[in-house]
C-alpha cells in the first residue's frame, strides 16, 4: 500500500506544542512520525488522507506557531525497519526494563517487558507512557482486575500482569494497536489478559480495580462516565496524555460528579499523568 508523507516545517515551535499536533494527528488516522531538522514527517496510508482534515487540525494551532508542509504520495515502507533502528531499551525507575525481541534480556531488572510496536504507540518512551508505569510499579495490583484504555502495544497491562493482576481487559480503537497488544501478550507470556479492538462501546460488563487511560484530554473527558459505570468503590484511575492546565482540572470537575477524586499527579515536561480514587 502506498502512503502520504506529509512534512511539516516550524518556526518557534515548542516540544510540547509539537507533540500535541502529533497526537491530533494520530486521531485523524497519521500512524507514524520521523523527526527531522526543521520539524517532522507523518505518514498516513494514502486512501485514508484528507486535505480537509489536516487543516481542521492545524486551525487548533492558529496563532501559536508558524508551520508549513508538503504533501507527497510514496511508496510503502518497511516500518518494522523503520522502528528497529530507534528502538533503545528502556529502564524506568531501576524496576522495569524495556526492550525488544532483538535486545539481549536483562533478568537482573524485577520486570521485564518485551514489545514489538510496529506501528502501534507504547514503547516506554514517551513521557506519559513512563509516568503511567511508574505509577504501576507504585501500586499494588496483586489478584486485581484491571482495564487498559488505548493500550497501544499493552505495555501497561503486561506490565501489570507481571506484578499479579489477576485479568486484564485492554483495548484500543486501532486495530494495528489490537493486534499488536496481542502479539505482545504473547511475547511475555501474558495469558490472563483480553483484548479487544474498539472504543469505550466495547468495555465488557464487569468491574475493575484499577483503570488506565492513557490516551487525550477529549477522549477521556468523553469516557469519563463509561469509566464509572464499571470501576468498584474503592478504584483507582490513572490518567494520561494531557496537560496540566488547563487539562487536569477538566478532568477534575468531569469526575467529581461521580466521586471519583484526585489524588495527586506527575509532571514530565509539559505533559501529566494523575491518580484518581472513587469514594
């Protein structure tokens, strides 16, 4: 399949502003991104482009930062390739070790997570994936149920089937991410954990422990309530993929009629992840 290569180009663009246009672009379909001096290429597959779209998104940032772009179609890419040549092993807080199958193992590390992305986000790398396991290696999950929402590669999820969650339900609405979520629960001999390719329509009907949702601002605001119909009394939350202000305290007046209240949260450049409990 052929791709669109869009390459962006800035002037005085700020690194957090730069990833929130990644991250709106993911939402319109953009799966892959590469850096470059001037600012970054994303790619989409070609019948899923729109010209329409892509300036909708650009509108949000009117007035932020200067940017322009070139369109051209390209041939397909080995992206598996592509990733390989980036993917460094990760170690977080000198608990969990990060790395793909073509990384030596290090069984001196408690938690070891194998991951083949692909495509697919959660490698570790971006900071509200590493705020979201260090907040999993904080938290007791032993013989809990847990849901991933936008598991990505489900790194979250393996992880917390390592430290004993007793299942585990993780999803995501790309189906490149579905599959990969179950490629690497097999990897890690994950054998308690369902995946599932959809949105907040196919969170099954039980109760959960703990949830996860790393994934933007409007989408959980969105879930938000679906989030409450299935966690216990006594639950935790761990939120992700937006911004301290004025994100956090939209989602804190988003749960609060729910009893879900905030806790605390973590800072990593411009980006948070936050723990919430329901009373």
């Amino acid at each position: 399949m052929n791709y669109i290569q869009v390459t962006f180009s800035f002037t005085a663009i700020e690194e957090y502003q730069q990833d929130l246009l990644i991250a709106e672009l993911g939402d319109i379909g953009f799966n892959t991104f590469e850096d470059t001096a001037a600012g970054f290429m994303a790619f989409i597959d070609f019948p899923a482009y729109s010209e329409d779209q892509l300036e909708k998104v650009l509108e949000q940032f009117d007035g932020e930062f200067q940017c322009s772009y070139e369109v051209a179609e390209i041939a397909g890419k080995n992206w598996n390739e592509e990733w390989e040549k980036n993917f460094e092993p990760l170690i977080i807080s000198d608990q969990c070790y990060v790395r793909a199958t073509f990384h030596e193992p290090r069984p001196q590390y408690p938690y070891e997570i194998v991951i083949d992305p692909k495509m697919a986000f959660g490698t570790g790398h971006h900071q509200t994936t590493t705020m979201m396991i260090q907040y999993l290696l904080d938290t007791d999950v032993e013989g809990k149920t847990l849901l991933d929402m936008g598991c990505g590669t489900a790194i979250l999820a393996i992880l917390a089937a390592k430290k004993g969650a007793s299942s585990l339900v993780a999803i995501d609405n790309d189906e490149v991410c579905y599959l990969s979520a179950i490629e690497n629960a097999a990897l890690n001999n994950i054998v308690n954990m369902k995946a599932l390719c959809g949105g907040k329509e196919v969170i099954p009907d039980q109760t959960f422990d703990v949830i996860l949702a790393n994934i933007n601002r409007n989408i959980l605001l969105d879930q938000i309530p679906s989030y409450n119909d299935v966690l216990r009394p006594g639950g935790s939350i761990f939120f992700s993929g937006f911004y301290e202000s004025p994100d956090l305290d939209m989602i804190r007046q988003a749960c609060a009629p729910f009893g879900i209240r905030y806790v605390n949260h973590k800072k990593t450049g411009e980006w948070v992840a936050a723990y919430f409990k329901k009373d």
